[in-house]
C-alpha cells in the first residue's frame, strides 16, 4: 500500500494537489498548507505533480490513514487498510 506525504517545510501552498486531487488532498485554513486527507489510490503523479517537490508517496505496511495517524498498522480511524 502507497501512503503519501506532504513536506509543510517545503510546501507553498499553491493548492495544484488539492485542485488535481481534492478526495487526497485538502489546504489546510490555519496554515494554507496542503494536508493529506486520504491515501486512497494514492500515486507516484500526485508527487510529480508538485511544481515544488513537496509531495512523496512512498511503501508503507501499516494502515491507509492519512499521514498524522501513529496507529503502526492497528487502525481504528475506519479508513480502509
């Protein structure tokens, strides 16, 4: 399973993701960053996509939840694993 991930120290805020991908990808009103809302069908384009190289979407073996959840795979968000 790929899990994406978003750098708020290189992220601009230029909200490309959020408009190419709004079931992953949301800006967040208190910082303007983009966030990761969801991992669902998530893709090696999503990164590609950043004119900055802020996304990453890499191999994970714990759960399909966005990228704050710590749950080491023992998910309990109701996202799908």
């Amino acid at each position: 399973m790929k899990k994406i991930n978003v750098d708020e120290t290189t992220c601009i805020g230029c909200g490309a993701c959020a408009a190419q991908y709004p079931e992953n990808f949301d800006l967040d009103p208190s910082t303007g960053l983009s966030k990761v809302i969801s991992n669902e069908n998530a893709s090696e384009d999503m990164a590609d996509l950043c004119p900055i190289g802020a996304i990453h979407v890499e191999e994970s073996e714990s759960c399909n939840c966005t990228e704050n959840c710590e749950c080491n795979g023992n998910c309990e968000c109701n996202n799908e694993n």
